[in-house]
C-alpha cells in the first residue's frame, strides 16, 4: 500500500501535456472509481474513526493522521446512500480539495494509471449516479468513473452549491458591459462561480470543459458581432477537465492569435506549488485555489478596473 504513491511527486511533468494519473479504487461492487494523483496525499489502511455528534451520516468520522485531525468520508454512502459494507478491510485516500485535507473511505486502492484527457468523456446525463460524476473512460476494457469529489463535499458539509461571500458581495458599476467565460466540468464549481459573478453583476457564458471552451471562443472570434467577444474581459477555468485541460486550453489560447490577449484565471481545487509554476509555464495570467468567493470576486473586480482603466 504505501508504495503506490512513492512517486507521485514526480508526477508533474504530466501537467500541461492534456495527460493525468488516476489512482483507481472500488466501493461495494465492481464498478471501479478514479481520482486524480495530483489530489491524493497517501493511502493508508483505515484508521479508528471516532464519530463527532450531529454530524451528516456520510462522515465515518474522525481520525488523527499524521498529526492532523481530519474527516473521512464513506465515499459509498455519501454517492448512493448505502454504506461500505466492510469498514474494517477498507482504506482511507487523503486528499487535498478546495484547501482542506480529507480522508475518503473506500474498500479497496487498485493502482495508478496514466490517461490523456481525451480519453476522459462527459458521463452520460440519463445514466444512473451520473450526478456525481465529471467523466468516464475505459481502462483494460472496463469503465471507470471518475467522482465529481465537489458536489460530494459540498453535500456532506450541507452547504447548498453556492458557496457565496457571507455578507454578499457589491454589485459593480458598469459590470453588466463586461462578459466571463466560465469553464469547469463540475456543475457545482460551475454553480458556485456563477452565483459570486451574478453578484457582482457580470454576465457569464458556461462552458463545461477546455475543448467546448476553446470553440466557443474561436467561433466568437470568427464572428464577434452579436456574441460577447469585445466584451469579454477574462476566462476563468478548472485544471481538471474531459477532453483538454485547464492547461491546454490555456496553451492553445496563447497560440491563437485572435485569443492570445484574453486574460485567463486558473481556478481550481488542485493544491500545491506546482501550480503555481505551471501558471508561468503554459502563459496564465493568475492563479488562485477554490473555493474562496471574497477572493474570486476580488480577482474579478480588479479585472473590471482594469477593463474600465484600459
């Protein structure tokens, strides 16, 4: 077990090659699960997990790792409201999301594997448990499917998708003369962006991964009357996508001549330093991890001064 991860820090050079690393995992059936390396910290054989009072049901409990209190989560009940039926032969994967630390409960770690996003599809809308997940793919002729781990945090912590500032944030003047490009395959990552920026009073155009984000933008540029392009002063975008990342829609942004000027935010739950560098690397503007919605609206309420400035 604990040499399945040994070289996950040496993982990165996949970043901005549309490239990632599943760690594969199994529930209470044969369906096989997938997150990504670069949010998975350690695997380790399930802790003694103390129940905290009034807490959601999905949370196993608690559980002291490596000096740190943290929460592990049945992953099973949290999706389909039935529990892993053996605790004691389980794992627990803690990860890094949206700036906390988190164990997940699981029956059992298989391996790493190595994909290109383009193998990554959109999960079907009509398929059964669809709602929590960002994609499928096929590995060794068997499907996995990979867990949208947002909206299951954000039901587990009873927070209700928007994630929006506390006291609200101020409507800006002349916000609705600008336009936002929002990409991310999450449809709650998607719900809270747009809940901070309809605040602020800033129309916006979703887009649900890098491939579908860069042909809107290439047709809006083809033909920018009666489309948002002059108006359109940022693309904020997950890492994580289907079909092209964050990074490569970034990349090939930089190479469009038509494009190269948009300012671009990577926005995303993925931690660590090398995002920061992968920033610089594949030509992004600005970096900043989810979900905070004061930061978020800060980034954007600058960008609106800029655009008023310009």
């Amino acid at each position: 077990m604990s040499g399945i991860l040994h070289s996950v820090d040496q993982r990165t050079n996949l970043a901005g090659q549309n490239r990632l690393e599943l760690l594969l995992f199994n529930l209470n059936g044969a369906q096989i699960f997938g997150i990504n390396v670069f949010k998975v910290c350690e695997v380790i054989r399930k802790p003694r997990l103390v129940r905290m009072p009034h807490a959601n049901p999905a949370v196993a409990g608690v559980a002291h790792i490596r000096g740190n209190t943290i929460a592990v989560i049945d992953l099973c009940l949290a999706t389909t409201g039935r529990p892993l039926e053996d605790h004691e032969s389980a794992s627990v994967i803690v990860t890094e999301y949206n700036r906390t630390t988190q164990g997940f409960l699981v029956r059992a770690v298989d391996r790493i594997v190595n994909l290109n996003w383009q193998d990554i599809m959109a999960p079907p809308s009509s398929a059964s448990g669809a709602a929590y997940l960002t994609g499928v793919t096929r590995v060794d002729e068997r499907m996995v499917q990979i867990l949208d781990v947002e909206k299951v945090m954000a039901e587990v912590h009873a927070a209700d998708g928007i994630g929006l500032a506390e006291d609200g944030l101020e409507r800006q003047a002349g916000a609705d003369r600008r336009h936002v490009l929002v990409v991310d395959d999450s449809v709650v990552a998607r719900k809270q962006i747009k809940g901070t920026l309809d605040q602020l009073g800033v129309p916006v155009t979703l887009a649900k991964n890098g491939e579908d984000a860069l042909e809107q933008l290439q047709s809006w540029a083809r033909d920018p009357e009666g489309t948002p392009f002059h108006d359109l002063m940022m693309v904020i975008s997950d890492i994580e996508m289907p079909r092209m990342d964050g990074y490569t829609l970034t990349a090939e942004i930089r190479k469009d001549e038509a494009l190269k000027h948009l300012h671009v935010l990577l926005h995303t739950s993925l931690s660590g330093i090398f995002n920061k560098d992968m920033v610089t690397r594949v030509g992004a503007d600005d970096f900043l991890a989810k979900f905070s919605a004061d930061e978020l609206g800060q980034k954007v309420v600058e960008r609106l001064q800029a655009a008023s400035a310009a």
